[in-house]
C-alpha cells in the first residue's frame, strides 16, 4: 500500500489530463491541481513548517480546498479541518488542543479565528487566503518537494461532532486513512476514470472520505460552496456518477425540488452519518432510483457495516434490511457487548464494538477517554443495537439517548421510525421531557411537509398500536421548521431536547 502523496502523485501521471477538479467556472486537469498543491506545500515549507507539524483549515468546498488537501500530502503535514458552522470557541479548541501550528483559513471567517490566534500557545501562522492569495500562490515552485513519508506518519485528525461536548481529535496515519478510503467504496459499483463526485456536504467532513477514492481512481471531483437542495439535485442530473450525503439532505432535495429529475447517470449516493428513517430511504430510492448505498461506523472505526440497494430493499427471511444500517463488512468486525463487555449471542440488544483496520489508535491528547473507548482493540462505539442471524445490523439507540418512563426504557429510535412512516412526516426527533409522575416522558417533535394534514392524535395513536401504550408519545409538537441541524448536518437532539429540560437540574442532559 502506498501512503498518501505517492497514491495521489501516481493518479495524476496517469490522469495529467483529464478533469479533476470542478469549483464554481474553473475546471483544473489533474497536472494542474497537482502543481497547485506543490506550490502551497512548498509556501508551507518555506514558513518553516516540518512534517508532522499540524496545520488548522477554515472553508467552505472550494477550489482552494483542493489546494490544501494536495499541499498536506505533498508537504507530509496532518491536515486539521475546522467545520464552518462551529462557533469560534469550538475553532479555537481544535487548533489548540491539537498543538498546530498554522491555521489556513478563507478570508470570510478570517475574523473568527483572528480573535483568539494570540491566545492559542504555539500557533505561528495565520495564512488568510484574501485577494491576493493566487498572486502569492504563484510566487511558489510547483515542484514536487519529494519528502520522505513513512506510512505510519500522521496525516489527519478529524473531530467527532462536539454536539455533547468539545469536540475529541481522531489521529490518522497515512496507512489508515488509505485502508479507510479503500472500504469505503467498497460497496460502491467501481470507481472509474472520467467519473464526477459531486461535494455539497463539507469535504471537511463526510464527504471528504469520497474524495481519495474518486482521486486515485482518475474520476473528477466537483465542489460545491453550500448545500442547495435544488442546485445539488440539477449536479447530481447533469454530471451522474457518485455523491455523499447524510439523510436530512436527501429528504431537503425530495421535499424541495420541482420538476421531475433525470438520474439515469447516477451511479452511488453513499448515505451514512445518521440513521435514516424507513420512509426517507424509500421516498430516496423512489427518487432517484436503485442507486442508495449506506454505510455505518464511526469517526474512530469506519466503515464496519454496508449494503448496496439490491440488498437494502430486499427482503431477507429472518432480518428487515429496511431498518438495518447495513451488514457486517468483509473486512471489518462486530460484536455487541453487554454491560461488562462480554459479547452477546446474535439478536440479543447491547453495546456495538467495532473494529476495521482503519480505526484509530488513540483519540489526540486524551488517555483516560482512550482507555474507555479502545478496549482490546475493539471501539466501543456508544451505540445500541444487535446483529440477526443474517449479520444485518440494527441500530437501537444511543446509550445516552435512552429514555426511563416509569422504569420502563424506551428507545427513541423505536418511536421515530413508526412516526417517520407516516403520511405528511418530514423528519422527526423523539427526546424525553420531564413529568411529575414518570420521571420522564418521549416527547415527539415532527417536522410535516406543508401540506400535511396529520394530527397529534393520529400519530400518538400510530406509536400506541405499534409499540403499545406504555411507549406511546406523551406529548407531540408539530411544526414546518426543520429540526436544529449539527455543523455536519445531522438532526441535533441535544438542542431538541435542553427546551423541555431548561431550568432543570434533575437530568444530566447528553448524547446527540
């Protein structure tokens, strides 16, 4: 296996001319972006940066990230993406916790990382791309610096989503991030030279785990500044080929956009990040046909689980692939775990411990949190869920999500996915509420489409008839407005659920 640099370096000399970069009116072949990225790698070199030094980026998908994802590679940096929609607190956490040393940032967020630089230990460089940056860009050789790279060198730390808590760096090395690269379009139809994946999640994110592969297999990689619902569907139709997105994107694009699409030149929509409700995933494939694939695991270990749409739409004696994240991968493994992490037998309900040989080795800078989470090789993911018989994978719940009515534990999952079939229902988030008598009740806040006509009735009594009473909604708040989203664009149940705690110190607010 080769490491980062010399995988891409090898793609471009056999891809110099094709197209590998789409970003607004610019189209670069790969020699060019190549040559750009060596010249901010050589601009890094000449500040004194050293590999292994760790170097913060601020953007949105743009042309100057396909620089920067270059330029990591090339200088042997480890590349530290902020998210976009983090407060300037949350920035100024990541760049000092994980000791870097330069910060790259778009000059429209520039104010949010000047703020604090001086307050941050060991931060030297402040790299604002203004006006002027192609000027200075071109000021720089664009020959490939050759720096030895070993494969066991650090290339990337990504942050879990912080929504329950400040964020925690993931640390991987050039070997793992290839090896989780590689699985992840293992699902995928292949990969060929001349195909478009289309970036309207942040590549500092989720998609970017679609942008090596797309890379090193000579297809083109089109980024998008913002996620538009209607803008990212007319791509999808125009250029075909592959995309990433988490479930609230593909219910926006199905809710919002007019017309019927062409998508016959869409090969894969890698779906992962957040479970996705039974009815989104069938208004999906009823949307853009059988080209749905999902993937599971976590930041720390993915992917483990997967399946493509042949098997997702199935219908499997003994499993429910439609309420599955997938399946346990070939190469990956899965246990689930009781409260004294003793494995379980198959359909018993437990934690999920994962393994695949991508995962991390540590999470930066935090011992005792490692200790918890990597237990004999093995993440133990916070998840609940069981594997059947087949090896279909289910997820319950989080732990912490958990809600206790009575002394009767209710997961809410198990509700969200009966409200989420019903006629008119968007998206929906259960989170418990306090009451005086149970403790804690599950309130459902179900976002409808604006023609809906459902009542509060209607979907207490759906939950009623199929979970039973005990588990039925206490209360149901219908609304048009989307549900609070996370800086990555997952539904974020934290801030659905502190409305109903506010005031109160009886419950220890977490999860996400």
């Amino acid at each position: 296996m080769l490491d980062v640099r010399s995988a891409m370096r090898r793609a471009m000399e056999y891809n110099r001319n094709r197209p590998a970069i789409i970003a607004g009116d610019v189209e670069l072949t790969f020699e060019q972006a190549w040559k750009r990225g060596c010249q901010l790698a050589n601009a890094l070199i000449e500040m004194g940066l050293r590999p292994g030094d760790k170097v913060a980026v601020l953007e949105d998908n743009c042309l100057e990230a396909s620089d920067f994802f270059v330029a990591a590679a090339v200088a042997n940096v480890v590349r530290v993406p902020l998210y976009r929609r983090n407060s300037a607190v949350a920035h100024s956490h990541m760049i000092s916790h994980t000791d870097c040393r330069a910060v790259i940032v778009s000059k429209e967020y520039a104010h949010e990382v000047e703020q604090f630089r001086d307050e941050i230990e060991g931060l030297e460089h402040l790299v604002i791309r203004g006006d002027d940056y192609e000027s200075w860009l071109a000021g720089h050789s664009d020959q490939d610096p050759d720096l030895p790279i070993d494969m066991d060198d650090p290339h990337l730390i990504r942050h879990s989503g912080g929504t329950t808590g400040r964020s925690k760096g993931m640390q991987f090395s050039h070997r793992q991030w290839m090896r989780t690269c590689r699985d992840w379009s293992f699902f995928f139809p292949s990969i060929e030279a001349g195909d478009y994946a289309t970036h309207a999640g942040p590549i500092s994110h989720g998609s970017g785990y679609l942008f090596m592969p797309m890379w090193l297999a000579g297809g083109c990689n089109i980024l998008l500044q913002k996620f538009e619902p209607e803008d990212f569907a007319d791509h999808l139709e125009n250029y075909g080929g592959f995309t990433f997105a988490v479930p609230t994107m593909l219910s926006d694009m199905i809710a919002k956009c007019s017309g019927k699409k062409d998508f016959s030149k869409l090969k894969g929509i890698m779906v992962s990040g957040a479970p996705i409700r039974p009815a989104t995933a069938l208004q999906a494939r009823d949307f853009f046909g059988a080209v749905l694939y999902q993937l599971y695991g976590q930041t720390e270990s993915v992917p483990v689980a997967g399946m493509g749409p042949g098997e997702w739409f199935s219908e499997v004696p003994g499993s429910e692939p439609l309420l599955a994240v997938g399946k346990v991968m070939a190469y990956s493994a899965i246990e689930i775990r009781d409260e004294d992490n003793r494995p379980l037998p198959s359909g018993e309900i437990g934690e999920i411990a994962l393994k695949c040989e991508g995962q991390i080795t540590e999470i930066l800078n935090e011992p005792e949190l490692t200790s918890q989470r990597l237990v004999d090789g093995w993440v133990l993911s916070g998840d609940v869920g069981k594997i059947d018989a087949n090896g279909y994978v289910y997820l319950t719940d989080r732990k912490d999500d958990m809600i206790i009515s009575g002394g009767f534990n209710i997961w809410p999952a198990e509700l969200e996915n009966v409200i989420s079939s019903l006629p008119g229902v968007r998206e929906v988030a259960v989170v418990a509420a306090p009451h005086e008598r149970w403790g804690e009740v599950p309130v459902a806040v179900v976002v409808t489409n604006d023609n809906a006509t459902i009542s509060q009735d209607e979907i207490i009594e759906a939950c009623r008839a199929e979970l039973g009473s005990y588990k039925k909604p206490g209360r149901v708040i219908l609304q048009t407005e989307q549900l609070p989203r996370t800086p990555v664009g997952k539904i974020q149940r934290k801030a659905v659920r502190e409305v109903f705690w506010e005031g109160s110190s009886e419950r220890n607010i977490s999860g996400a």
